[in-house]
C-alpha cells in the first residue's frame, strides 16, 4: 500500500478505550458521526499502519491513528504473492508490501465478508499454491498430487516490509521450523534505505514492549526484555543524507531492526513509528511510500529432506525508485 499524506493522532491514556469513532470525531472537531464512519468504512483510516474499518473498534493507549487524506488501495489478491519455493512440507512466497502476515488476535471473529476488505497473507497463501500448481498441470515439484490444508506461519515480517517469508504445509514442518527460529539457526538479511552515513556495526540491546510510552524499544536493565542483536554493513551512501544497508539478523524480534536503526540515530526511510532520539537525524526527505525494509534472503533446513535451503529477492520496485531517484539527485 502506498502511503498517502494525512494526518497522525496518538492516543492518550484518558482516550484509551474509546471506539475509533468517538476519537475521530473530538480530534476532527467539528465532525458528524455520518463524516466519520465514512472515513473509517472508506478506507481512510489507518491504526498503527494497519488499515481499520471498524468505527466501534477501541483503541488502545499508544495506538498511532492516521487519517489518509486519499482512501488505501484495493486490498492484495492471491496474484500479488509470487510462490519462490513450494513441496509438499514448505512454502516459501514473496510478500508483497500493503499486507499483514497473519491475521490480528482482535480479528480472528471477524466475519468472511470483512476478512476480505483486507485479507492476511496465510489466507492468500492456499490460493496463490492452488494457482501455482494448476500452472504445473496439478502437481508438486515432486510428481505428487497436491493437498490443500490450511498453511502455518512460523515466522513474520511487518506489514509494509516486503519479502520472503516461508509457511510450514503440515504439522510436523511447523514444529521443526519453528524451533529453528527459536534458537536462531536460520538465515535472515534484510536490504534497508535508511537516514544518515551509517558504517559497519553490530547492535546489541534488551528489547521490550514497552519502553515507557506505549511502544516497544530498548532497556537498560539486564534482567528484562529479549536479547536483540542485528549485524549492519552500509551497500551504498547517498552523501551524508541516506545509506542503502544490509542487516543479518542474529536474533528475530518484533520490528527489530526499525527499532535497533532508530535508537542510534538512523531510521529507516519511511518509519512513522520508531524515530530517532532528539537532534540525531534531519527530516526525511527520501520520498518514500512506505518503510523501506525488503527481507532479502531467507535460509533453512528443511524440514523433512535435511537440505540446506537458501532463497533471495531482488528489491522490489518501488525501493528501487526510490533509490534511482537518490542517485540522479
């Protein structure tokens, strides 16, 4: 999904609790309630970068509210999700940007009609297979005939990231794939634009869910959070104004390296929710449409065979425009 101009809201510890709806309506004042449901019902509002359509949704305190002031695009279709790799025990797809991987705990009850106004990328995964295998006269690469059960994500990257992800097919994968990235055996880099000349580094903090003001961040204290450990190398400077990054994740964290690239002053291009600590970086003027993260190449064991598994993904289009447009200036 492209990012459009609007207007960001946080919400408040008195206006914890309230539905959308009601926060919209006091920050928008003067506002009917007609006016603001169809702002939300018209896909004009965003909570956390993750697009609501729900007026009796409650918010929480922290919750990043924005208002577009041109509504989202069309929800993705199983034909935006380009299978890399497919057997019968793993799938690995490319996620395009604009789509969670899994559907939110608060909207697991949510009817199908609904679920479709912004579908998930597991439940675009089946039919994107279904596609794929009719492409290839009905078969897995291996000459078996398909099955169709549900798929596991065991692993997630953000909304706005693109890239590989890898769904386990049956029960058994699930469980072996998910232990490896329990313990951090797999291989993750990722491809970033982010702001300021940044040099080679490793960053090491505690992680938490929250820092202090309702988001997640770092701390001091040895005894709480998760080890977090993201290696970096600069690709390519743009002057001292932007930096084209690769980052090896040694650990796997929520929104890990949007928070690591943040905290020491160079926030990834695009970033609404993670900023720099004050005076650290210059405004963002990259243009970009969303955050410019791209999970370049995804590597693991396979599940049955034992096989080392290695898979990349060229830069999609939109980070390469915005690159293009750096170099010529």
């Amino acid at each position: 999904m492209k990012q459009q101009p609007g207007t960001s809201h946080h919400v408040t510890a008195a206006e914890a609790g309230r539905t959308i709806a009601a926060f919209l309506r006091e920050r928008l004042a003067p506002a009917s309630w007609s006016r603001v449901q169809k702002l939300v019902r018209g896909r004009h509002v965003l909570v956390h970068g993750n697009l609501c359509t729900d007026a009796a949704r409650r918010l929480k305190e922290g919750d990043v509210v924005k208002v577009l002031d041109v509504a989202t695009a069309a929800p993705a279709r199983a034909d935006d999700v380009r299978i890399v790799h497919l057997d019968d025990d793993v799938v690995v797809v490319e996620k395009p940007t604009g789509v969670t991987t899994t559907r939110h705990h608060e909207e697991a009850g949510w009817p199908a009609r609904r679920r479709q106004l912004q579908p998930t990328l597991d439940e675009l995964v089946p039919e994107a297979i279904a596609r794929h295998l009719q492409s290839r006269g009905g078969r897995t690469p291996h000459g078996t005939r398909p099955r169709t059960p549900p798929v596991k994500a065991v692993h997630r990257i953000d909304r706005e990231t693109s890239g590989l992800v890898v769904f386990a097919r049956n029960v058994p994968a699930s469980r072996i794939l998910a232990e490896q990235f329990r313990v951090h055996t797999t291989h993750r880099r990722y491809v970033s634009l982010v702001m300021g000349r940044v040099g080679a580094r490793t960053i090491r903090s505690r992680l938490v869910r929250d820092r202090g003001d309702g988001r997640r961040g770092s701390t001091s204290d040895a005894e709480e959070g998760k080890e977090a450990v993201t290696h970096v190398s600069p690709l390519e400077h743009f002057g001292d104004a932007y930096t084209l990054v690769e980052c090896r994740l040694e650990t796997g964290r929520t929104h890990q390296i949007r928070i690591h690239m943040a905290e020491c002053g160079h926030p990834v291009c695009g970033e609404r929710v993670y900023r720099a600590p004050r005076g650290r970086a210059a405004a963002d003027e990259s243009r970009a449409p969303r955050i410019m993260l791209h999970a370049a190449e995804l590597g693991f064991v396979h599940p049955v065979s034992g096989a080392e598994l290695r898979f990349t993904s060229p830069l999609p289009a939109d980070m390469r425009r915005v690159l293009a447009a750096l170099r010529a200036e």
